[in-house]
C-alpha cells in the first residue's frame, strides 16, 4: 500500500478531523505503523470508516475509485499501483 505522509500541527489536527469527518462519525481516528521511503518506521493515524457505518455489500463506488486514482497519480504514486487501483471497478 503506498500513500504520503504528512506532518499536521496540533492546532491545525481539528481541521483535519473535521473535514474527514471524524465530528460526524463517519470515520474514525486509527493509530497506524509506517514505513518512510528511507526504510524507518513512524507512527501515525489514518482515518477509516466508522465500523458502525461500515458495510461490504453492493459494488464498490466508482467515483471513489476515480478519487483514489486521481490522488495516487498527484502524489506521483507507482504507475503499476495506480493501474491496480484503476481496474478495481469495472467501468
């Protein structure tokens, strides 16, 4: 799994909780365990769907799909990862 990591100052952290929607409870806060490109580990938080809210049937949405590729290609992610990501939904 790739992504970017970013360094979010503490008055700034409320921000980003609320526009992931973490005051809605749509999402959740997850402590999670990284791997920087120079190979060291950091911790950090990501944040996921709400459990209560979330569900594995019924298709997957394309315009999350559409989302995620557009993200992966700004980021400059690996072209065979974002080709993966692109052939999640069949379109």
């Amino acid at each position: 799994m790739f992504g970017r990591l970013f360094t979010i100052p503490g008055v700034d952290w409320p921000i980003v909780q609320h526009k992931e929607g973490a005051i809605t409870s749509m999402c959740v806060e997850r402590k999670v365990r990284v791997r920087r490109a120079d190979g060291t580990i950091a911790d950090a938080f990501a944040f996921t769907t709400n459990p209560q809210r979330r569900a594995t049937d019924g298709p997957i949405s394309a315009r999350f799909v559409e989302a995620l590729v557009r993200g992966a290609r700004a980021a400059q992610l690996p072209a065979a990862y974002i080709a993966r990501l692109d052939t999640t939904v069949a379109r």
